[in-house]
C-alpha cells in the first residue's frame, strides 16, 4: 500500500510497473518518497518560518501546505518527464529545472533555522 502512494507519487504508471520486475517498483517507490518527504520538508520549513513571522499557527499550517503541495507538484512533474537519454549533455539539460528547484528548497528549508540561530 505505501509502495503503491510512492510509486503515484513518482509519476509512473502503476499498472505497467505491476508487470515489471519488483526492482523497477523499489526504484520508483523510491524515487515518490523522495519526492514525498521533499514535500513534507518544504511545508514544515515554510510553516515554521511563517510562524515565525507571523506568529499565527493556522496561517502558517495552510500556507505552508499550500507551499509544500506546490512543491511537491512541481518536484512530481520535472522527476516524470525526464527522459533516459545517450547524451550526458542531454540529461544534464533536462536536470537543471530540478537542480533549480532542490536549491530553492534547500534555501528555504535552511533559511528559517538560520534566522532562529
């Protein structure tokens, strides 16, 4: 049941991974929790930083699982539409959006706990 959520959260498709061997399903559902919990980290980042700010808890919980769905949408989308390719240059190209993207999230994970230090 987990590996089936992580599996939807990698953007794969579940019925053809049925047919596949059971190490194509554990790269998969590895890939979704990746991308789960880089969600899950963003909202308790963004929370805690607008909590900070704000110093309102309802606010910051629905702005910061707004900003941790964004995320995870966001993080879903680029992980499901890389494709393999022969060329290095190629997939390095396809990457940069997701390099982007876990830098803005590392920014945004490590600035709240900077400021409180």
């Amino acid at each position: 049941m987990i590996q089936n959520f992580f599996i939807l959260c990698s953007g794969a498709d579940s019925e053809l991974l049925k047919t596949c061997a059971k190490g194509e399903q554990n790269k998969y559902a590895g890939i979704g929790a990746t991308v789960f919990f880089t969600a899950v980290m963003a909202f308790i980042a963004s929370s805690y930083a607008l909590y900070t700010v704000f110093d309102n808890v309802y606010a910051a919980v629905f702005f910061g699982l707004i900003w941790g769905l964004l995320i995870f949408n966001l993080d879903r989308f680029i992980v499901s539409t890389i494709k393999k390719r022969g060329n290095f240059g190629q997939e390095f190209l396809q990457a940069v959006p997701r390099i982007v993207l876990a830098v803005i999230i590392a920014i945004v994970i490590s600035k709240p706990l900077e400021m409180k230090i």
